[in-house]
C-alpha cells in the first residue's frame, strides 16, 4: 500500500509539471528578478533616505550667535586657510597663495567649484573679512589681494577664519537649523547636516560644569563636551551604565604660575628658577608642560632644557646671590603668596606644598579674576594657533602681567611677527623659548585633561 501511494504521489505532480511547468517557470524567474530589484533599490534608498541621526551635546559657556565655539563654527564652513595637527598652515578656500612687499601683500587664488550650502558659488567677492588697516582688492572672481599697512606673518592664521554668506550661509557639512536665545545670548542651536537634513546636532549651553554633568545625568543631553573633572557626586562617569568617557589633552590652553618680575623677592631671576625647579613633575589635572607651545606645534623646541624637579638644584640657584658665585650667600624670603582663582586651588596647595621643601612658607589666596597686584599668579591663557606670543611677553604690551622685559626677547617677537620664511621664523621661535625659560617669567605647569562623556 505504501509503494502504490508513492507511485501515486510521483504520477500526480509528474502530471501537475508536464501541465504548468512553463507557468512555474515563468514565475520563479520573476520572483527571482522582484527580488533583485527589491535587494537593488532598497540599498539605492538607504543611500539617499538614510536613518536620523539626532544628538543633543551640552557645552559650558556664554556665546552669542558671532561668538560660537570653534568646534561649531567650523562645521558651518571655512576660511581661505587651515591649521594641521602640527599648526602648520594649509589650503582651504583657496588653493595657493603668494606673499609679496616683505610680508605686506598677501594675494590668494581660490578653488574654483566650491558652494555654499545655498548653492552660491564662493568667489573672491564673497569672501567678507573685515580688517583694520588692510585693503582689499578683487581682480577676479577667484583673486584677492590684502595689503597690509605693517608686515604681520600671522596674517595667515587670522585668515582661518570661516567665511559666511548673509544669513549665517556657511560651505561647510553643516546648516544652522534652528536658534534660541536668552537675550542675546545662545541658549540652544540646532544645525543640520547638509546632505541629509534629518542629522541634526543640537547644542545646549549651560553656565557651569555642574549644570552641564546635572543635565546629562537627567537625560537632557546625549553628550557633554569639554567637562575638566570625569566625575559627578565623587563617582567616576566610567562606572555610570551606558557611559562612555573619552579623555584627551586641551591643547588650547595653558595652566601657567606668573611670576611678578618686578616684586621686591621675584625680580631674582636666580629664585624665580629655583622655584621652578622646585614644582612637581606630574600633576594629575593634565598633560605636564614646560614650554609655552604644545609639544605636536611645529615651533616646539625640542632642544630646551627640561627643569625637572631637583630640590638640590632649586635651593643652590636661590641661595646664590645674582651675578655672584654660589657661595655668597643671601636670605630667602620667608613667605610667598600665590593668588589662584578657586578651580586651580588644589593645584596652587601642591605647588605650596612642595615648596616646604626648599624652605619656604606659601600662603594660596583665592581671586575671582586676574588680579592687578601679586606675587604670584596661578592661572591659565589660550595658547596662540599661530606662534606669535608678542602680547604675553613684549615690555609694551598691555597684557604682559608678570610685567617682564628682556630686549632680546622684545627683539625675536618683533621679527617673528614679521618674517613670512617658515624656517626663519622657526629659528626665531627656538630662541624665544630657549631665552624666556632662561629667565623663567613663568612656570609653565600642564596643559589640562578635558573629558568628553558620551550616553552609548
């Protein structure tokens, strides 16, 4: 019975085959060719419908729509130039460029086929600086020439500045999407990508880094930038669940003890480089320093000598009148004061601390600002994109706190400002820093650790 049913089983689709084998056929080729189209067309519509992308990123800091972050700025668009890792300067806007009249006349040639967000093409007339004492003139559509009334070899750098169209148009991967404003003040800004307006990123501005770490804990933000301590109520945001850290050195800024050179104690250049030996050789708020440049700029000097800690040393150069031999002897003072604003107080106490050791009493007194009298300073300045530090330690600048002067070094900014020659001004640079730590006006500390704390 069971033979006769399977030979039955066989004659009927034996049967049903001879019947409709051209329709079975027919239909299994189109569904194989459905299905092709189907695998084709939905990676086709991946390509340009893709998935939103949405993130929400909280920032410390008070800006206004002209003053935004570097960070969002430079989503919006460009400038005729660009910085490299190493701060060397590169083509953006335009391709080349050509420098004439010993470093007074800058002539830019453009890129040809570059937009605007809007679709408007970048040419010399939508490039919008506005200089003082520099004119401006445009050949042609893809030519601009600056002439300069001094010689200013930053000029360069100043030009990285990204370039708008009216209404905040920008050639950049990003469009602003929407503003809120305190006042005139940002409160939030969302932009959007270009190529796919459903990508959003919005940013929240909040006034402290408290308020920053309270909303990414209750879920208001997805990612906090620029956080300086990793940690909120003690506990380290690596342990939260879902929490990502990332973790790098802030290469823009300088954390940095002023030295009042005119002091009746610190005009010594002999203490002021005891001192400085007399610091710690790791501080666990950021990456240790001891040149005013960041070790990646191409204006490093490698070659400088590294004052390490050495309290043998320290107490030797204190001790040892100036210009005399180390034997003439001379009494040190007996109490210093470091003025620090609140967040670097720990820092400060562990300067103070290690000073104990070479004999002397410090007393950390906390400012809210940079104060107009001190001894000395514990404080922090934004370390230049270019390597002109002309206003931190020129004797005429205004900005000079520690009040310091060295015709050497007036002389090696003065010319850094004006040789265009990279190689030149390398060399002018090299003896900067070697000179200016010889006379130690500061002691250059860490460059701090910023944390990033991203919600996976």
């Amino acid at each position: 019975m069971a033979i006769i049913r399977k030979r039955l089983i066989f004659w009927l689709i034996k049967a049903y085959i001879k019947k409709s084998g051209k329709t079975l056929v027919i239909f299994f080729l189109l569904g194989l060719i459905i299905f092709a189209g189907i695998a084709y067309s939905s990676r086709y519509f991946a390509q340009i419908v893709p998935f939103a992308k949405k993130q929400t990123v909280g920032v410390v800091g008070a800006y206004t729509q002209d003053n935004l972050p570097p960070e969002i700025v430079n989503k919006l668009s460009s400038g005729l130039t660009e910085l490299g890792a190493d701060g060397t300067v590169q083509p953006k806007l335009a391709a080349s460029w050509e420098i004439q009249d010993n470093g007074k006349k800058y002539i830019f040639h453009l890129k040809k086929n570059q937009f605007f967000y809007n679709g408007k093409a970048i040419t010399s007339h939508s490039i919008n600086y506005d200089f003082a004492d520099v004119t401006t003139d445009k050949p042609d559509d893809y030519t601009l020439i600056y002439r300069l009334k001094d010689a200013y070899s930053p000029f360069l750098v100043t030009v990285t500045k990204p370039v708008f169209d009216y209404g905040y148009i920008g050639s950049g991967d990003y469009r602003v999407e929407k503003v809120e404003r305190n006042g005139s003040f940002v409160q939030s800004l969302t932009i959007a990508a270009v190529k796919n307006r459903q990508n959003t990123i919005t940013y929240e501005f909040y006034p402290t880094e408290d308020a920053l770490k309270l909303a990414y804990m209750l879920g208001e933000i997805s990612e906090a930038q620029g956080v300086t301590d990793g940690s909120f109520n003690k506990a380290s945001f690596a342990t939260f669940q879902n929490t990502k850290v990332a973790q790098h050195a802030d290469y823009s800024r300088l954390v940095t003890l002023f030295f009042n050179t005119i002091d009746a104690d610190l005009s010594d250049k002999k203490l002021r480089l005891g001192l400085s030996y007399g610091i710690p050789d790791t501080f666990k708020q950021g990456i240790r320093a001891y040149l005013p440049y960041s070790p990646k700029s191409s204006f490093y000097n490698s070659d400088v000598e590294i004052r390490k800690l050495d309290y043998n040393h320290a107490k030797l150069l204190m001790l040892s009148t100036e210009g005399a031999s180390t034997s003439a002897q001379k009494s040190l003072p007996s109490t210093l004061t470091i003025k620090t604003l609140q967040k670097y107080a720990t820092v400060a106490q562990t300067i103070a601390d290690s000073w104990k050791n070479l004999g002397i009493k410090t007393k950390v007194e906390i400012v809210d600002t940079v104060p107009n009298n001190f001894q000395i300073f514990l404080g922090e300045f934004n370390v230049p994109k270019d390597p002109d530090q002309y206003t931190l330690w020129h004797s005429n600048s205004k900005n000079n706190i520690t009040h310091y002067k060295n015709l050497r070094i007036d002389k090696l900014l003065e010319d850094g400002r004006k040789t265009v020659d990279s190689k030149e001004r390398k060399k002018l640079y090299d003896d900067f820093q070697k000179y200016l730590t010889d006379d130690a006006p500061a002691a250059f500390l860490y460059f701090p650790t910023s944390y990033t704390i991203v919600r996976k």
